[in-house]
C-alpha cells in the first residue's frame, strides 16, 4: 500500500516537471490566494471514517467493516449534491446531506439500531478527518505568502471544526455554502474569486481531483495537481497524474510550497 | 490619555464584577463560539488610519490632520451603512462603501490630487489596522477552547487581509457580506449561529459596542463587553461601561480568557 502510494507520486512528480516551466511559472507569478479541495485532497477521509465506523461497532460489540462503510456513504456523495446541482432538493448543506446518506447506509450495515445521539455523533466523523502527513505543514508554510483557504463542499461549521480538529490554519473559509452551490458549478469557483476580491487568474485552485480542476480552470482560475493515490485505499487508478487542465503538479503541499517559492 | 485609558477600564472591570456571578457563569456554561466585532473592538482602526495618512501626506509634501481624517472618514461609515440596510443603495462591500466615503473627504483634506493607484492604497489603509495590544494574545488563547471569528460589517477579502497584518488568528470568518445585511441587522447576529450550527445561546458576540451587543442579545447570542476607551481619542464618553445587554465584562481579551476559563 505504502508501496503503490510512492510509485503514484513518483509518477506525479515525473508528469508534473513535464508541464512546461514557462507555464509553471507564468501560473506562479500573480497567485496570491491558494484555495484547496478538502475531502482527499487535504484530508484522509476514508481511514479516518472507518476509524470512527470501527471504534464505534467495537463499542457495540458489532462486527462493520469500517473501510467499506466510509466507501458506501462516500458512494452516495456525488449523487446528494447532483440532487441539490438539479434542483430536486433545496439548499441543504452538507452535514445534512450526510445525515441522510447515513441513515440510508446504516440498516445496510447492520447499525439501525444506533440512538439518535450516537448517529448525530457518527455523522460528525466527516468532522474529525485525519490529514494527509504533509498537509498541516505545508499549509503553514503556504500560509506566510499566500491566503490560503478550502473551496470545498463542506459547509462552514463542518470545515471550522475539522480545521480545528486537523490543526489547518486556514486564513478564511470560502466554498459551497457561501454561494449555495456544489462543485462543479461554475458559481463555487468564481466566488472564490470574487470574495477575495483577485482576479480569477490570481487565485490557484489545489486539488488531488482532475474534474475540479477543470472546472476551475473554465472559470479561469489557475491549477495545482496533488496526487492522492490512497485516498479510496489501494489500487486506485483514476487521478494519478496531472492532465492538460494542471498549470502546476507537486507530489506534496511541502513540494508544492516549494514550487511556489513560499 | 493613557490615564484616561486605564480608568475607564478600571470603571468597566469594576461594573463587570458587578454582573451578577450567576449570570456570568450562565453565559460562560454553553459557549462555544466567541463572534467579535473587529472595528475598535479588536484593532485600533484611527491611529492606524491617521499614521496611514500621514505617512502619504508626508511623501506628497502635504500637511493633512490623519486623526482628522481618519475621524471624517469614521463619521461616514454608519450613514453609508444605513443606505443600504434601507434600500437607498444595492448591496455594497464596505470595501466599496469605504471607497465612496474617501472619495467624498478627500477635497476637504487637500487630497484631491492623488492619483487612482494613491487612492486605492489608502482605501486599503482599513486592510492594515494595528490590534490593540491584548487582541492578538487574547484570540490565541480563546481559539484553544472556542471557534473565533469576526462577526464584522468589514468584507471577506477585507476582514482576511486584515486578520494576516495584525496576526488574528480567526478559525473562519463570518459577517455583514455573508448574508447582504450589515448590523445592526438581526440577520448578521443570527448567521453567526446559523452558519456555525449552534444555538444562539451558545454563541457570544464580543464587542465594544453597547449598541452591537443590544442587537446581539436581541437575536438571543450572548454577549461580552471589552471596554476601549481610546477607540475615538482621548475623552470618549459613551461606551466605558457594561450596560444591562451585557452576560459577561472583561478588562480585554486576556481577561475575557480569564473570564471563560480559557
């Protein structure tokens, strides 16, 4: 596992010193705000659910498979927002949307019989992410040069928390609930953007994920590609190197630091 | 003035302690998020502004009063406010309000022959204001225990620009441009403990401001007085002391800490 990991950034890294270093730089040149996908991209999100999911069954004295758990309700994310994208939900955030994904999920794995407390509190893993080793760390170091804030989908109590929680020194909290849209509509990318008040082009979007990074870059945001190949657990084929959508492609937060001159 | 600094804080650490010890401990049981008001409750924005001033003046060859001018520039910012919350003007960022009350003082300070890119930077001068010398310490140490953020009628890009020059170690921000409304709209108090998806009653407003912390508590949030005397200069008269809006009154935001058991 940890094996596949470091040949997936190697690969990364070797895609990313393919960019052209004039296009690098041009993309480096006029960045003052770095905003960053969350989930994958900044946090683990699949150990860490499973962690919750298991240390909860053992409280019970049930047998879950964590790491399948934290997949199946992953698996009904993408569908709850395109709900929302579509107009068939109103504006519901994503601790709600997570709230209902999980109480579908949990007679699947044998945990209907949770209290509302302890479903409540098991809805709140999405909360209490672990990050990825480099994160925090470079994060801080991005930090002193540039804003630095998540464009994700989570709402703003969720990303609070879970900053506190992984020690993220976000500058600012921008992203879905702001504009109450979801990623990939053009209207989360474009606030960030607009509430800082940059140019479209002054504002690097950081992602382990191809799509958001395309949908970045139709807005005119510039792009950095961090590879994840762990973020769904082994044998992970999607997203392991940057495409043409990537003005930047670091192997880590510290090499992306780095690559900024930050 | 530094007299008049310490008296005045004395005066409201005395009326502090008159609060009942009840209703301070009632106030300080549920907390978990602190809001601040920023503007003279957190930084001190007219000698940060006159210095501002000054320091152009200076390079021009010019000899402009900064406090004057910063307190002219002051005196427009709640009717410019109010334009809007009444429908006068559309939504506006104060960084835009900011802009259209400069342009209005500059002719009476002289200052009309500046150039655009002059005129930009020292609308910026609100992006550039010293803390008062508790604040930063005070958030540091409140952010172990509490979510902080600035619950400001200041923008996003402003309240963040800000937050790094003065080393405010908010956890996100929240405020006025979030919901279109500036206080003493209820809907700024309210989305503070919407966004953060806590009770009102766990949430305290800190401010300066009696009027800030009447609208507060009116919505429900908690509040917390911390007297600054010299806000507007020496020989301040309104605002030295806690009022019957006030849950809790702290000497600044080590006391407050203090206070919060922080």
């Amino acid at each position: 596992m940890i094996g596949t990991g470091l040949v997936a950034a190697d690969r990364a890294q070797a895609a990313g010193s393919s960019q052209s270093r004039e296009r690098q730089q041009a993309a480096a040149g006029s960045v003052k705000a770095l905003v960053f996908d969350v989930f994958g991209t900044v946090v683990d999100w699949r150990s860490s659910v499973a962690r919750d999911v298991n240390a909860l069954a053992a409280r019970k004295g049930l047998k879950v498979d964590g790491a399948g758990f934290a997949d199946a309700w992953r698996a009904l994310y993408a569908p709850s927002m395109d709900k929302v994208r579509t107009g068939g939900l109103p504006w519901t955030t994503l601790d709600d949307l997570h709230r209902m994904m999980l109480d579908r999920i949990l007679p699947e794995f044998g945990l209907s019989g949770l209290s509302e407390a302890e479903t409540a509190a098991l809805n709140r893993a999405w909360h209490r992410l672990q990050p990825w080793p480099d994160a925090a760390s470079g994060l801080a170091r991005l930090k002193k040069q540039f804003i630095i804030a998540p464009l994700s989908n989570g709402n703003i109590a969720l990303m609070a928390n879970l900053a506190k929680y992984a020690g993220l020194p976000w500058d600012c909290i921008l992203g879905a609930e702001l504009v109450r849209h979801y990623k990939p509509d053009r209207e989360v990318y474009q606030s960030a953007a607009d509430f800082l008040r940059l140019d479209a082009a002054d504002v690097m979007m950081v992602a382990a994920h191809l799509g958001d990074l395309r949908a970045a870059r139709s807005v005119g945001l510039r792009t950095a590609f961090v590879a994840r190949p762990l973020e769904y657990g082994p044998g992970r084929t999607a997203d392991l190197a940057p495409d043409a959508s990537v003005d930047m492609a670091a192997k880590d937060f510290n090499d992306l630091a780095a690559r900024l001159n930050a």
